[in-house]
C-alpha cells in the first residue's frame, strides 16, 4: 500500500488520481490518497469514481479494488481549478506530512507526492525551496536528500537542483559532489537491484572544458571527485562532455548520469519520455516518487491531463519498496 498526497488542488492532481486508480484498482500497486472528499468529488466530473473515506488508514489495502481509499483532510477555501490559493497551503503540505508520518509507522510501504506550487506555498510562509528539501526536514535528516529523475531510457541525477545557474555554478563542491554519487551508487544497489552501478559524470563546460580551455571546474572541481570515487571502488567514467553524452549509444554505456545542474539533468531526460519520467527522492529511509510534470494550472480541470507519469511513479515507488524488502 502506497499514500499519495493531494498536491495543489487547484492543478491535475485529482483528476489524475483518480484516472490512476481505475488504471491500477485490478492489478494494483494500491495506494490511498490524502485529500479533501469533496475535493475530489469535484474532481471526477461525474466519472465513475466511487471513494471510500477512512477512519483508519489500515483499511485503504481491504478497499482499494472498489472504491478510491480517501483519508481526508480539509480545505480552507473551495478548490478552483486553475485558481491556486494560498489558503490551502496547509492542506497541501499537512497532506504531505501526513504521508511521511504513515509511512515512518509502516502503514504504507511509499509515497507518491502529486504536483505541487512552490510560489503558491512560499507565499503562505512555505520555507523550502520544494519537496525534495522538505521531506529531508520531515525525515529530519536535512542534506541528505538526492533528486533523481528515471525514465524508460535514462536516470538522470543533479548535483545541484532548485537554485539559479549562476547560484549552482557557485555553490558546486567537489565534497558535495562525492556525496550525491555515492548516494545514487547506494540507491540504483538497493532500490533498482542494479549489483554494479556504471555512473557518468558531466562535465560543467562546454567540450567538459576541454583541457581548461573552456572552464576549468572540470579539473579543479569533478576530477578530484572522480578519483576519491575511484578509491571507494565506486566505477565512474568522465568528466564527459555534456552534449554527447545522452546520446543512444552513450546512454548504453551507464545507469544513471551525475549532472551538474538542474537543466543538464532534466532537458535529455523530459524529452527522450516526458510522460513516462519519475522523480525520485534518494538518500531517505522512505520510498519516495512523484510525477515528473507540475501543476498543470492551465488545463486543470479540463479532463484532458495524462496520469501516466503518475501510474510510473505508483509502480516505481512499489518497484523501489519491494527492492529495499528483499534487499534487507
């Protein structure tokens, strides 16, 4: 049993939830969305949905081929789609804790975050720059958080995520990153089953600065990386030259890819499979995945919104929790 969290009620998050379910109710993975009913009521548009509210999340498993397994939480103001409101941002983040804490009690075995706003959270006093970074504070283990993003055809993992080019080109370490290639080795270990992790890592630069002809990060700031990396045993091939290396017959050579920013990392991976891309947060003591697209304001509502990143993400996440299960 996976929990999957509302999400901004004014985006897709309901909509898709609820498509997700009728895809996955005879094969599962099941899992119970935190939400408001009426919410979702709304949501279904009169499509066949019938959602079953809980007093007790244990029963969601016992549910789950009849009816959509709600536990509800309440919204401040009505849910206008394409309309966010900052009034519900305690909904929307209280969904979310709620989630970690079920699966922190062993009531699920994952979770699956739907699409949030981090501009309409912020404006309410929301403190992180998303969700990545506020699970690491729910788990209390702050910085230890990795992004990844996977798809059918490329793993993609940034060393720095939600800050400015020019803030991740300053803030790049070669500490910082040892540290998020060493988790993704751990992960693709424990939570892919992938025994040997082959990882490659971009370069910075243009031509990866081409012998400090272009930028000079390569050598001051990856190579020493790489080779601390090596010692561990860790097998890592580059600095490689970023605008070659997502290539067909480059991608055949590794399972996931170190990127140094967060564009590097998303661009190849949103257009080789936008709709099948998962993200997935690595370095926590909880399964965590969520549709790799965002709100979807200006179709929300619409009925036209795909849940097949949110199906991917419902099945890696169970991919992941039966992984770590038989791994310990």
């Amino acid at each position: 049993m996976l929990a999957l969290t509302m999400g901004d009620p004014a985006g897709i998050g309901g909509e898709i939830a609820i498509a997700a379910w009728r895809m996955l109710r005879s094969t599962g993975p099941a899992f119970l969305i935190i939400a408001d009913p009426a919410w979702l009521r709304s949501c279904a548009g009169g499509a066949d949905c019938p959602l079953a509210v809980l007093s007790d999340p244990v029963e969601a498993a016992a549910i789950f081929a009849d009816a959509l397994p709600v536990w509800p939480i309440d919204l401040a103001a009505t849910a206008v789609p394409g309309r966010p409101d900052s009034a519900n941002a305690p909904a929307i983040t209280g969904s979310i804790a709620r989630a970690v804490a079920l699966a922190q009690a062993g009531v699920v075995s994952g979770i699956v975050t739907n699409p949030i706003s981090k501009a309409v959270l912020q404006a309410a006093g929301f403190a992180y720059p998303g969700h990545t970074e506020y699970l690491g504070a729910l788990m209390q283990t702050p910085g230890a958080e990795v992004m990844m993003l996977a798809g059918p055809s490329l793993r993609v993992v940034p060393v720095t995520v939600h800050c400015s080019l020019r803030r991740a080109v300053e803030t790049l370490t070669t500490a910082e990153i040892i540290r998020v290639t060493r988790t993704t080795r751990d992960a693709l270990v424990r939570d892919f089953g992938i025994a040997s992790p082959r990882l490659a890592m971009a370069g910075l630069n243009p031509h990866a600065g081409e012998s400090g002809r272009m930028g000079t990060e390569e050598t001051s700031l990856i190579e020493p990386a790489m080779r601390a990396l090596a010692d561990e045993g860790i097998a890592v091939v580059g600095p490689m030259p970023p605008d070659t290396m997502f290539t067909p017959a480059a991608r055949a050579r590794y399972d996931a890819a170190i990127c140094m920013y967060h564009d590097q990392a998303l661009i190849p991976l949103k257009t080789l499979d936008m709709e099948r891309g998962v993200n997935v947060t690595l370095g926590l003591d909880l399964v965590r995945t969520s549709p790799d697209h965002g709100t979807a304001f200006d179709i929300a509502g619409r009925g036209i919104a795909s849940p097949v990143s949110l199906v991917e993400a419902l099945r890696l996440a169970d991919t992941i929790a039966r992984n770590r299960s038989s791994a310990a």
